[in-house]
C-alpha cells in the first residue's frame, strides 16, 4: 500500500511542485492569509498542489510512451514503470482535478476555481499534446501554467486579483525558460531520440543559451518590480545578489558552452527561486 501510495505521489511531480507551492505560499504571506488565516492557507495550498498534480499526472499519462523512450524518465517515473496502469493514472488525474476545482468554487470563489480548471486544461492537455510536440517555444507558452499558483492563492483568499501575484506569476513565467533550456541542453540527446522540438534542437545550442542569458536579464528586472509593490530590504538584497549571480552563472554558461557549467545553471536556477520566494516571506514578516 504504501509502495501504491508512493507511486500515485509520484504522478503529481512533486519535486516540481515543491516550487510550485512555495510560490503559492508565498502570495498567501504577501496578502496575510497565511499568517491571519493559517487553516484557510492551509486549505488553499493543498488546492494549488491537487491542481499542478492533475496536471502533471495528465502530462506523464499522455507521455508515457515518449518518458520510457528517455533515459532520464524511463527508471524514474511510475508509468514507464509498469508501477500503474494508464486507466488509474487517468481516473487519479482528473479525481484530484475535480477535488480542486470543486473546494476552490465552494470553500472560497469561483475566481480561483476558474484559475485551477485553467492551469489544469493548459498544461495537462493544451501544452502537453499540442505545444510540446509542435513548436520550440512549448515552454515559453507553457510556462503560464507553472506560474498560476500565486494568482490562484491569491484569488482564493481575496476573491480578486492584484498587481502583486501578478508580479510573482511574471517571476514563475520569466525564469521557466532558462531553467528548462538549461535542463534540455544537457539531455538534448534524449529529446532530439524522442522527436520533441527542443529549443536546443531545433535553433541550435548557440541560440539557446543566447535565449536563457536575455531571459535572465529580464528576470532580473521583472524581480526587482516587486521592491515598488509590497517587498522589503531583505528580498532587494536576495534580488540583487540572486539575480545578479543568475545572469553571471548564464553568461558564463553562454561563453564556455560545456555541460557542467549547463548543468550548474539549471542546479542555480532552482536554488535562485527558492531564495528569492523565502526572502519575500521573511519580508512580510519584517
């Protein structure tokens, strides 16, 4: 049961959705649910995890011919596996959508119910089957839907939207590209055996680390509009550094071209998000 368990878990990504939670989490800090409404948080951020799971769970059902293709996939995932039959994995992913969907329209509003149904149709079906397969900017389009959880936390603990998650969206939505060319740089062998049109692929490598670089200086400018919103000392001192050493690490990836430096900057680029989302955190409480 608990090895069952385990495999269903991991259906939902959770590796990805740890960011992806922080992210929601942190706008319910931004707003003050999370500290004058901690159940309700609560609540709200398992409805962000059982939304980007369904989604992620859909994404690995469609693909899970392509992921036993892919040496980085085939030993870990549960349905190249043989570990769940594609039926259950369909009936766990759109379960744990519909839960979402439903406790966001009638515990808070359906605003964010609306919101979670979005980031469940486009990434789970739109980007998955259609922009994936068919245009090397799939993840740049994509990336919306992994940067929904802010405006999702949002909208469920106020009813409505604001400039602040919005800010933190563009954040998610900015850094999504460098972090996942930098991913398909190193694995671009995997991706070019199962067909999948890579921006590393299908513009070239040169291209694509012209492309993560300019992404980084606009993630750098897009982080620091929060300072004019709702952030503190402590996030303009993790914006600047983080930043600033994001775009070096990208720069360096650009002149150099070798795996490692490829690899430490996807490694850099999770540690950068995670960063940036706890210094504003720390911030609301400063």
């Amino acid at each position: 049961m608990k090895s069952k368990l385990r495999n269903y878990i991991d259906l939902t990504k959770p590796r990805v959705m740890v960011l992806v939670v922080l992210s929601g989490v942190t706008a319910l800090f931004l707003e003050g649910s999370a500290v004058s409404r901690p159940l309700d948080a609560l609540l709200i951020t398992l409805g962000v995890y059982l939304a980007g799971g369904s989604a992620n769970a859909l994404n690995q059902y469609f693909e899970r011919e392509i992921d036993a293709r892919m040496s980085r996939t085939r030993k870990r995932r549960p349905l190249p596996l043989g570990n769940i039959k594609p039926k259950n994995a369909l009936i766990f992913a759109m379960a744990i959508g519909v839960i979402s969907i439903v406790m966001f329209g009638f515990a808070y509003n359906w605003l964010s119910a609306l919101l979670a149904f979005a980031t469940i149709i486009f990434y789970g079906f739109f980007y998955t089957l259609w922009l994936k397969p068919n245009t090397d900017q799939n993840i740049v389009i994509g990336g919306a839907a992994g940067a929904m959880a802010p405006l999702i936390s949002w909208a469920a603990a106020t009813g409505s939207l604001a400039i602040a998650p919005a800010i933190l969206f563009l954040i998610v939505f900015i850094w999504t590209p460098p972090h996942f060319w930098a991913l398909a740089l190193y694995f671009k062998d995997d991706y070019k055996k199962v067909g999948l049109p890579m921006l590393p692929i299908v513009r070239g490598e040169k291209r694509a680390l012209n492309q993560i670089f300019f992404y980084t200086l606009a993630l750098f400018a897009v982080s620091l509009a929060l300072l004019a919103v709702s952030a503190g000392p402590v996030y303009a001192i993790a914006a600047i550094l983080l930043g600033g050493l994001f775009v070096k690490k990208a720069y360096q990836a650009r002149r150099q071209k070798t795996r490692k430096l490829q690899w430490a900057l996807f490694g850099y680029s999770i540690v950068y998000l995670f960063g940036l989302f706890f210094a504003m955190i720390i911030d609301s409480f400063v």
